[in-house]
C-alpha cells in the first residue's frame, strides 16, 4: 500500500510539473514565457495581423497570459478587467516582457487615466469581426472605466 501511495504521488507530481510547464494554455495562466528575448524596436511594424500575445506580469510567481493586443497611432496597447489577476498584480504599471511571435521584449506597462477611450474602440474594432461573441459582451467603451484598465506598452 506504501508503494503505491508513492507512486500515485509521483504521477500526480510529474502531472503538476508538466501543467505548469506547458500553460499559458488558453484562460489558463502560465510561468514561462519562451521566445528569443529581443530589442525593442523604435517603431513597431504593423500588428494588425497579431491577435494574440503572451504577457508575463513579474511576481513571486510570475504570471503569463495570453491576450489580445492593439496598436493604436504606432503604440501597443493590451487592455484587461480590472478584476482579472494579471491587472491586479501589475498595478497602476510595471515591467512587463512581451511575447510577440517568436520574439519576446522587456517593456513598461503604464496604465492611462486619460484617453483610453479610443484605445478600446480600435481594440473592439479590431477584434469584432474574428471574435463578435466576446467583443459585443464587452461594455461600451464610454462604460468601461471602472471594470477595464488599459495599458500602453512602452520601451522598458
């Protein structure tokens, strides 16, 4: 009975380790974030074919998540419930890295107090089309300020 209660605990260990080895899986947080850590451009490309990125929010255990990106007049923003807990755990700001492609950059995540209405239209805008069940369950932007945060991503 001892051996197989050792046993059971070894597979579910291997099966823990392997779960959070492979995560960021979908709404699933991760740790690890992969890519080839790179510089940041002083302009970015065109993203608009970018739906997803992966963002690691720096913390005891860091955490990594996928989420949607939006360039808006040559800057990246992400943008998030404010109830969600990679926003809770980046705060106001911070340093972030970015996993776009196979690339990955350090950046600061800033969060605006002003003019980030027009950030989540183009956000909306941009993901309506791909994604109409989840973007028309998101409030109107004009609603949004006390459940969204939004965050530009600037050089680290």
């Amino acid at each position: 009975m001892n051996k197989m209660l050792k046993i059971a605990a070894l597979v579910v260990s291997l099966l823990v380790v392997i779960l959070i080895g492979l995560a960021p899986i979908g709404p699933m947080p991760g740790v690890f974030i992969g890519g080839t850590q790179t510089a940041t451009p002083a302009v970015w490309g065109n993203t608009s074919a970018e739906h997803e990125i992966r963002l690691k929010v720096p913390g005891t255990i860091p955490r990594v998540v996928i989420i949607w990106v939006i360039q808006y007049e040559n800057d990246l923003y992400i943008v998030g419930s404010k109830e969600s807990g990679w926003v809770k755990m980046l705060g106001q700001g911070g340093d972030v890295d970015m996993r776009l492609g196979d690339n990955t950059y350090r950046l600061n995540a800033s969060m605006l107090a002003t003019g980030w209405q027009p950030v989540i239209t183009a956000y909306m805008d941009k993901y309506r089309a791909d994604y109409a069940d989840i973007v028309n369950s998101f409030p109107a932007a004009e609603d949004a300020k006390d459940s969204t945060a939004v965050f530009k991503l600037s050089r680290g």
